[in-house]
C-alpha cells in the first residue's frame, strides 16, 4: 500500500504566554490560529480544482487515433494480416548486414597493409602516425606466428613501404640472411659477415658521431660504450655474470689499450687481460684470466677473423637500409648472440643519435638474443629509449611461449622479457597451434572470441592487438615484393 505524500500543514504555537492571561485574550488567540488554518486549507482545495479542471481540458483538446488506425485509403492496408517471421542470427552475420557495426580503423595516414576481414576496407598501420595522434604510447612491435605463417613478409612489407615516408631501416643481425635482398633491393648495404669472408668489424671503433656532443661528452660516451660491449661479450661467453674482481681487470685492461693505441681492437684487451703491463704481485692477473681466456676465443677461437682487427667497413647512417648478414655463422646460438652482441654495439652510435630520424630496428629471431643476460638488458635499454630517439622496435619470434624459456620463474631475466612485451602496445598474432592458445591469450589478454580465431588463421592473416582494439588483417603482397620477400621458395623447390 502506497503512502500518500504528507500535506503541508499550518501548525500556530504561542512558545511563551504570559503567566497570567486573561480568558477574552486567550480565546482571541486561538480563533486566530483556527482562521489561519482554515485559509490554508481553503488555498490548496483551490488548487486542487485547477489543476483537475485543466487536465480534463487537456483531454477533451486532444485527439487520438482509433485502435485499429485510420480509416480509408490513406490507410494503405493490405488485406489480411501481415506477418514477419521471427528470425534469429550470430553478431558476426548481423555485423555484415549492417557494416555500421564495424571497427572503423587507424585512419588513412601511414602504410598499407592490407584488408580488414571484417570490415573489408583497408587497412594502414604507422607506429609513429598512431603515437603522435596519442593512440599508443610506445611505437614497439612484437610479431609472433609459426613458420610459413607469413609473418617475415609482413615484417620486410612494414620497413620497406616506410621507406617512401623517409624511415631507416637497421637490422643488428640476420641469422638467416632473408632482409640481404631486400637491403640490396632498396639501395641499402647488406653486410655479410662470416667465416672466409673479407668484411670485419671493430666493435671497439668510436662509430658514429651523433651531432651536438662536446668532446668531453664523445670520450665519456665512447668509454662506457667500449666497458658496455666487452662486459657484455665476457658474461655472453661465460654463461654467467662477472665479478667485481673481472670488472676491474677489464678496465684496467681497456683503460691501457687506449692509453697505447688510437684505435683499440679486441687482441690488444685480451693481451692486458693475460699479461697486465703494470702487475708485480700478479694479482690482477689471476684476477682477469678467465675473463681473459673468454676473450680470447673472439681472437684465436672460433670466431677469429671477424671482430679481432681494423674495421673493413665503414656505416653509413644516411643509406635507407643497413643489414648484417649473419647467415654464414649457425654453428651455435653462443656464436650467433656474440656476432649480434659486437654487431649492434657497432650499430648503435647511430641507433642513439636523437637527430637521426625515425628508424626501425628489427631484431629477427629475437630467441636466440633473450636467452643471454647481457643482450636482454641492452634490449630492454633500447626499448626503453625508442620514443626519445624515434626508434620503432620490432621483435620478431615464433610463439609468445618463448618467453618461459628466458631465465627462471620469477627471475630478473624474465621480468626483462615481459617488460618488453609491456612495453609494446602492438602485438600481431599469427596463426598458433591449439596448445599454445591457453599461454598466448594470458600473455596478451585475448578474449575467448580472439583465442579461437588464432588456430584457423590463414597464410599472411593476423590477429592485430593495438592497445586494447582489435584487428583481423589479410596482409597483401605486390607481384614484385611476393617474389622479393618469399623465403619458402627454397624449402617448396623453386
């Protein structure tokens, strides 16, 4: 039972009367009260008769349409009565029959991709376009899929299609030497290193110069770039992190090399290492032997002839595409993180150099780099620093999984990894096998929807993640970059 809303009341009170009042005023005083009340009872029945009074004039003015409509042939009726169906649908057809309902894109600014499978327009994609309309916050990329899913053409049609908008391309190395025909084709330099071959590099060079550096500023760089790399060789090939003692014995070793020589190479610090010039109770000796004999193996082991001498080239920051070729050196993954660790300290004076436009960097096969502490840092440094030297980095690997390989649960080289993974705001899934579905939907929080699409990808189609929007993209080839970039021609016999 409703309760009817309380009615405003006049209520009258005398708070103090006089002590001995008179019976003629007393009286006076009430019917006063009494008067007060009854006018105001008088004013709301009043109201009340208004407002009665207007909404039945209101609708006697009002007319309304019979219950079966009008009559005659402005009716249009049909004879009989009409009847639809009921009819009952999925989103995604219902998403076709009112294309309304589709995602509208990233905008027609930056490179073609291809074909948006849901929506069948097309599709264009630019890490730096998305970032300085404030659609990401980091222009990295992690790009994953099985073999022969398509995914090093997306990564060759990304970086050379950018060419055109004035982007570089640098690639510290090329396990397998698919991007050296690309380089060539572009007019780049492909660097081709490798047992027998005549290109050497110095990983100790000063490099490139970036503009707006004191000399001051060039020879502390320079210094803590040369302890950065040879640090990073040593715990490479050690397999483990250098103690205090090592570190001193390397600077040490590197601070005499540069004292007695201009341009330092790696057999002058092995030497220091083994032999100090300035050690009488040979304590510094003992204490840079095994860093010395680790050194060593760049020298006089298996990787001798490529970093242990004068550099044969000569980088050249202004080419549009720079690659080193790292295919004729698959003896061991140690040896290929060694090669990548030398080559992209080489690279990276022009990496870090904030006036050198935007660039790519793609770090192909990047497994084999995760695995070492040392170049997973230097990584994570790069990330880092992507969106103040205008880097877009790309990480290229074949299932999100790899990433429980790198260090222990709970370790600093797996809070390095996912911290890359963190750290890029576009991920593309390609085509996955059914048990990696569970592990690739945590990593990158896919939706039940989004999981079930992976397993029935085809060749060259991708899931799209760009911070929390979602893409199904068909990625197209030109005749000419089909032929350029396929790297199945061998394994298919042609």
């Amino acid at each position: 039972m409703s309760a009817r809303p309380e009615r405003e009341r006049l209520h009258t009170a005398v708070l103090v009367a006089p002590a001995k009042e008179k019976r003629r005023l007393r009286k006076q005083r009430r019917q006063a009260a009494a008067q007060l009340a009854a006018e105001q009872h008088h004013r709301e029945a009043q109201a009340q008769r208004e407002k009665a009074a207007a909404e039945r004039a209101e609708q006697k003015a009002t007319h309304y349409l019979p219950a079966a409509g009008e009559s005659g042939p402005a009716a249009l009726r049909s004879p009989g009565r009409f009847r639809l169906p009921r009819h009952q649908d999925t989103s995604a057809m219902l998403a076709g029959a009112y294309p309304f309902l589709a995602e509208g894109g990233l905008g027609s600014q930056g490179v073609f991709v291809g074909q948006d499978l849901y929506s069948g327009g097309s599709f264009v994609y630019d890490p730096w376009v998305l970032y300085s309309r404030g659609l990401i916050t980091a222009p990295n990329i992690v790009l994953a899929g099985i073999v022969g899913s398509g995914k090093s053409s997306l990564t060759k049609s990304l970086y050379s299609r950018s060419l055109a908008f004035g982007r570089r391309v640098y690639i510290p190395g090329d396990p397998k030497g698919e991007h050296t025909a690309v380089a060539e084709a572009v007019g780049g330099r492909a660097i081709k290193l490798g047992h027998g071959l005549p290109s050497r590099l110095n990983p100790l060079d000063e490099g490139y110069r970036p503009a707006g550096l004191s000399n001051e500023q060039w020879a502390a760089t320079v210094a803590s770039r040369r302890r950065d790399l040879i640090g990073a060789l040593t715990e490479t090939v050690l397999t483990r992190p250098m103690t205090p003692l090592e570190h001193t014995a390397i600077d040490t070793a590197l601070s005499a090399a540069v004292r007695q020589n201009t341009v330092p190479i790696l057999p002058m610090i092995v030497d220091h290492l083994l032999a100090p010039s300035n050690d009488p109770d040979g304590r510094l000796t003992e204490d840079g032997r095994m860093v010395g004999h680790a050194l060593r193996r760049l020298v006089g082991g298996d990787l001798a002839g490529l970093f242990d001498g004068p550099s044969t080239e000569v980088f050249d920051p202004t080419l549009p595409m720079i690659s080193l070729d790292l295919s004729r050196v698959t003896e061991n993954s140690t040896l290929i993180s060694v090669l990548m660790t030398c080559s992209s300290a080489w690279m990276e004076a022009a990496l870090l150099d904030p006036n050198g436009g935007q660039r790519w960097c793609v770090y192909d096969e990047a497994w084999r780099l995760m695995s070492h502490p040392a170049l997973l840092r230097r990584m994570d440094a790069h990330w880092r620093l992507a969106r103040a030297y205008g880097i877009a980095n790309m990480m290229i690997f074949h299932k999100i999984t790899d990433l429980d390989n790198v260090g222990d649960q709970g370790s600093a080289m797996r809070s390095l990894a996912n911290s890359l993974l963190a750290n890029a705001e576009t991920r593309i899934i390609y085509r996955q096998e059914s048990d990696q579905l569970g592990a690739t939907a945590r990593a990158l929080g896919l939706t039940g929807t989004e999981q079930s699409l992976l397993p029935g990808l085809g060749v060259g189609q991708g899931l799209w993640k760009i911070k929390g929007r979602s893409f199904v993209i068909a990625h197209q080839l030109h005749p000419a970059e089909f032929a350029l970039f396929d790297t199945s021609s061998r394994a298919a016999g042609g």
